[in-house]
C-alpha cells in the first residue's frame, strides 16, 4: 500500500507538485492551493491510499520538490 498525504492549509501554490506529478495532484482555481487528486480528507490532511506501487516515483518526486515540505510519500 503506498500513502499520500498532503498537509494542504500549509500549501503556498508554487506549483511545483502539479509540475512533477500532474496525475495525482493539481491547482485549486478558488485558492490557487494544491489538491491532492481522489484523497480522503480528515483533520488538515488529505490522504491517498493507493495499492499501486507505480505511483510511488511521482509522487516522491512532487513532495521533494515542494519547498515547505507537506507533501509525505510512505510504502508499507
């Protein structure tokens, strides 16, 4: 299982997520924040659990490239 967690109200709308993974996440047009694409959404965070390892590359390419650091890539 691969998890996805994007700390969203901390999101300063670089962009660069979307520029690394444009798959899995995308820019609000309402905020200009980052959406984490089919995540779940409980307490600040928006999480998306997937059971395909594939995206693992991507998407730990989008969290190094965010700048404050709220995006978490996690295998298990």
């Amino acid at each position: 299982m691969v998890i996805i967690t994007l700390q969203r109200d901390k999101c300063i709308g670089c962009n660069y997520c979307v520029e690394m993974d444009p798959v899995h996440f995308q820019m609000s047009k309402k905020d200009g924040k980052s959406v984490l694409l089919h995540s779940q959404h409980a307490k600040g965070f928006f999480t998306l659990k997937s059971p395909n390892h594939a995206i693992v590359e991507s998407c730990e390419l989008a969290a190094k490239a965010c700048p404050v650091k709220i995006i978490t890539v996690k295998e298990t």
